[in-house]
C-alpha cells in the first residue's frame, strides 16, 4: 500500500450543472492529484419532481468528471442518477485518469422514509473494490450504514479503506458518527465519509464529512460549512491495528451473497 492522498468535497446540492465548476477550480489548485469524493446524488438531490431534468444534468455532470480526471491526474467519485432499461438507480461511480468512467457499486438498502424504494431500484450486485496504487477500496451509500453485513462481506477482499457517500440529515447526526466509526474499527480499515449540507429534500443535511483510522481516531472533520478537506492514508495505522487484533473474520459465521436474479 502506497502513501496516498484522499479528500471529500462537502457540498450542497447542486440545482444546475455550474455549480460544481467552483469545486473543480479548488481540486485543480491543489498541490497533487488526489481521490475526491462527493456527497450522494450531489447534482439535483432527490429531486423526485424534476426526474428527467436530474438525468440530464448528471449526464452532463458525468462528461466534465470524466474529462476533469483525465486532464488533471484526479480520482473524483459520487453517486449519480442513473436510467438502465426504464429503471432508475442510485449508482456509485468513480472517474479515474486511466479507466475513464468506473460503476463499482449500485445502491443496495435504499431509505423508505425518504421514498427512495418508490422511485429507485436496488442493485443487484455486491460492491466491486477498486484498487488505486495497492490500496483496496470498498464501498457504501449513505443508509447502508445501517447494515453492517454489506461492509462484512466485502472482507473477502480485504479493503484498506471504505467510502460512504450520503445524504444525512442533522436530525440523525449521531447516528451517522458513531456508525461511520464503528464500520472502521470492525473492519480493521480507514472509513472515507462525505456527507452533504444545506438544505435538501431530506431535511437539512448535517455534513461533518470526515476520515476515520481503523483505530476510530479522527484524522480530519468538518462540520456544516461547504468545504473540501483531505489527508494521506498511511499503511502502518491500519498494518498494526490488524497485528493486534485478529477480528476481520469469525470462525463461526460466514456470510454469504443472495443471487439476486
């Protein structure tokens, strides 16, 4: 595992396909490429009026990631809107220098209070890790965080560092910490969260984007200005967390993936 540089880029929701050019300018002015993350359906929220409208601007958004990426060295991830054979999905996808536009992960738990399972459809696959100079990277969607199964399972590959994207409302503030440093510290990994803020059609949004060592220490937080942070990932922190303690694995359970088909 390479010493590598991730950051979050806490925004609002974005209304119209401009607003990410900011974000882009302040990626472009740091030092070194770096793996970016945005928040959960970043561009046009659940916007559950304007569906066709959300399509189109993150089609839009998804060319100028794609071209950012290749132009600049950068990693930029998020989930989008995504339309596949009259369904619509709530879909992770990262845009690297190399590979162009990647779809690791379709959201799997989506939020019923929020009426996502009307409109959205669940995956129908495990998160595929992605590996970026040696380290792997697992994934998870804002109410995944809730199931802890989804980040278990993902231990056959044995990820170094998970991502959670969301759009977490402040009335749940609490539960979005400690369930972000709880799946670092059973996973044995770094715990990547970028979180939305501002107003949305969840509710406000609580933001407090952050990274979290296996040990559950905090190497950055933000609270609920929009704002882009990041931090390099060291090796060791996670290397000797798992020399002391060997918990990444029961002897006594084994979990499984449901064939969805």
């Amino acid at each position: 595992m390479e010493k590598i540089a991730v950051g979050v880029c806490q925004t609002k929701v974005m209304r119209k396909v401009e607003d990410v050019q900011p974000w882009l300018q302040k990626i472009e002015d740091q030092q070194a490429p770096c793996l970016w993350i945005f928040p959960e359906l970043f561009m046009g929220g659940f916007d559950y009026k304007q569906i066709e409208r959300c399509l189109e601007m993150n089609r839009e958004a998804r060319k100028i990631f794609s071209e950012f990426a290749a132009k600049t060295g950068n990693i930029l991830g998020g989930t989008f809107w995504e339309k596949n054979q009259g369904a619509l999905y709530n879909s992770f996808e990262l845009f690297t220098p190399e590979d162009g536009r990647l779809t690791p992960y379709k959201k799997l738990h989506l939020f019923k209070p929020g009426q996502e399972d009307v409109h959205f459809q669940p995956g129908r696959n495990a998160p595929r890790l992605f590996s970026w100079k040696g380290v792997r990277i697992g994934f998870g969607i804002c109410h995944d965080l809730r199931y802890p199964e989804l980040f278990l399972y993902q231990h056959v590959f044995e990820p170094d560092l998970f991502i959670v994207t969301s759009q977490w409302p402040m009335a749940r503030i609490e539960h979005l910490q400690v369930l972000l440093k709880a799946r670092a510290v059973e996973n044995q990994c770094y715990v990547l969260g970028c979180n939305g803020t501002g107003a949305s059609e969840l509710g406000e949004l609580a933001g407090h984007s952050c990274l979290i060592t296996s040990w559950g220490r905090t190497v950055f937080s933000l609270s609920k200005e929009e704002d882009l942070k990041k931090a390099g990932l060291e090796a060791e922190v996670i290397l000797s967390d798992r020399r002391g303690f060997d918990s990444r694995r029961s002897p006594f359970f084994q979990l499984s993936w449901i064939d969805q088909d």
